[in-house]
C-alpha cells in the first residue's frame, strides 16, 4: 500500500493542478519559509522554479497512449534580458540506431527548420528562433511537432499557458515586454533580479561507530521518538520493540548522534526515519525527516520513484552544518510519461552551494 508521506513527496512528479506544497513536516521552517520557489502541475505541463529565480517548464506529448515520447523543457533565468533556452527530447527507442539524427519542426504545418539530434547528448537545444515560435504556439493552442525516420513527435500545448503565466508571474516578468505569455508596455529592467543559491557549510563527522547504548536506553529513546512522529507516518517504528525493526546510529559531534529507522515500505519506495539525539538521555530528538533512503558521512538523502518502471523520481537532501540537518536541494525529474528511465530533466526547487 503507497505511504501518504512518499505520495506526498511525488505528486511533484505526478499530474496535478495545484502547487505542491512542502513534502516532509520537518523540513527546515526557515527554509520553507524565507526562500521563494513554485512547483506547478497542470494537465501536460510543469513548472519548478527554484530559490535563485530560475524557472523551468517542461511540456510533453498528450497523456493518451498513442503519442511517442517526447519533451520540451524551457529554462529561463532571473532578471533583465535573459532568453528563453528550450531543450528537446524524444523518449527512448527499442533501438537507438533508429534514432533520426535530423529531425524537421514544425508549427501548425510550417517549416521551423530543423534539430539535429546528437546520439552523444540526451537532448538538444533549439535554436533562438525555435524557441521563441515554439512559446508562442503552445500558448495559443498551436501544434508543434518534429519529424523524421517516418515517425511523428508532436508536443501537447494542454496546460502550457497557465504554467507560463506561472512562471511570469514568479520571476516578475507579468506586463514587461519580456513576458512569455503577457506581454506588456513595462520595461525589462523592472523585472525581479537573480537570486543566489542557500549557501550550507557542511561539517566533518566523526568516524567510527556508535557504541551500543543498551536495550533499556533504546526503550526509553523509543518512546521519545515515537511521540515525535505521527504513527500513521513512521508506523514501522513500533515493530522495533518486538525485534522486527532496529534502530542504526551514526556520530555527528561530541554530544550528538544520528538515529535511523526504517518508517514504512510500498510497493516500491520504502522511507526511513531519522533524528538528531543527544549521545545518552534525556536523549531530545530533533527530527530531520521521515522519508529517508540513506545516509552517509554527514548527508541524508531521499529518493523515490513515482512508480514502478522507474521514469521519475523525487529526491531531496539534507546536510549536517554541525548543529542541524539543513535541506540543501529538492528537485524531481519531471512527469512520469515514459521519456527515459530515471526521468527526463532535472526540475531542482531548492539549490545550494555547499563548502566544506
């Protein structure tokens, strides 16, 4: 049975009509709270805009079946002037010699050029005036499609206009002359500027092993961490008291310490738990989150499938700064719509610069 926590997390990679609000209860309030970033669904479009203002808008084929694979993603960065840079790519074939290295455009029946198609690169990037066209049609209902070696990719325009609109709408952009979709007398130089990435200075842990701190300890910080977690959320916690679970320990500093547990399993994600403690009790867990998939040397991370052919995924990360776990990148891969396994782009809401 799916987890509400994983679902909660993939619908970024799902076909929604709203944004998606945070995932996880634990991530960090100042995070969520002070950095701008969108995630939006609707019909056969998506936009993720992260925390420096860049946006990017991924469009695919119709969700009908009959359409090959196929996906554009528009990137625009924050501030004055800047361009809009559309990438394309075509689901993967049976036979990648199959692949056309020259494909044609076009919008509405005319000639846009064409794409080459290299077998080296997983995409291509149209050409300015390519994507300019390519903006436009797909606001006002127009087909795009490109051609060759006998077979037809055509681009859905359903739900592009009001994921543009989105993404004007967050970078500033609504009524300027820049705007993609609604365009305007105000100048360029009025739009919002970039933004720099969250800056996480990650801190050295100790090596070694966390020496066992004994069943009753472990009874006691049971009870802790069960009152920290919703037990519809880390529902597999319990079974630690009858032996069918365990806790794992790490070492993060003096006095602090890493506990993991495995939270829930589906049928093709499965979440653990993890908690800052002190090293003996009174132990006061910190929580960090409840979807983790691993963790090493001072990173948590968090990958997820949005089902089971494995053509998206969710992911997150969590860096210790020597106090906190501090959520570093959030990011999916795009719709599940058979583009390529592991997914088709890489759609971040949150980015940082991390140092050592």
């Amino acid at each position: 049975m799916a987890h509400t926590l994983a679902r909660a997390l993939l619908t970024a990679v799902a076909v929604c009509a709203a944004p998606v609000a945070a995932a996880d209860p634990f991530v960090d309030a100042a995070r969520a709270g002070d950095l701008p970033q969108v995630r939006f669904n609707h019909l056969d479009w998506e936009l993720a805009c992260d925390n420096t203002r860049t946006c990017r808008a991924a469009g695919y084929q119709a969700d009908d079946g009959d359409t090959p694979p196929v996906s554009v993603l528009l990137q625009r960065k924050a501030g004055p002037g800047e361009p809009i840079v559309a990438e394309l790519r075509l689901g993967d074939a049976d036979d990648t010699a199959l692949t056309p290295p020259l494909l044609a455009m076009r919008i509405d029946g005319r000639s846009l050029g064409t794409v080459v198609m290299e077998r080296s690169e997983p995409s291509s990037t149209l050409s300015r005036a390519q994507a300019a066209a390519l903006v436009k049609a797909v606001a006002a209902s127009g087909k795009v499609s490109w051609q060759g070696g006998g077979q037809t990719w055509t681009l859905s325009g359903r739900g592009a206009a009001a994921v543009l609109l989105k993404m004007d709408e967050f970078q500033g952009r609504l009524g300027t002359r820049g705007a993609a979709i609604r365009k305007g007398l105000r100048p360029d130089d009025e739009v919002l500027p970039p933004l720099p990435p969250q800056s996480v200075t990650r801190a050295r842990v100790p090596h070694g092993e966390v020496r066992p701190i004994g069943r009753d300890a472990e009874r006691r910080l049971l009870a802790v961490l069960r009152k920290s977690a919703a037990s519809a959320e880390c529902a597999d916690l319990a079974a630690i008291a009858t032996g069918e679970n365990a806790f794992a320990f790490a070492p993060l500093a003096r006095d602090k310490m890493l506990v993991g547990a495995r939270c829930w399993r589906g049928a093709y994600n499965e979440g653990y738990g993890y908690w800052v403690v002190n090293n003996s009790a009174p132990f006061s867990a910190q929580p960090v989150t409840l979807l983790g998939s691993d963790y090493e040397n001072g990173v948590i991370r968090a990958v997820h499938r949005g089902r089971g052919i494995g053509d998206c995924y969710a992911s997150d990360t969590w860096v210790w700064d020597g106090k906190r776990f501090v959520h570093s990148e959030s990011l999916t891969t795009g719709m599940c719509r058979g583009i390529t396994a592991g997914g088709a782009w890489v759609l971040p809401t949150l980015v940082s610069e991390v140092k050592r």
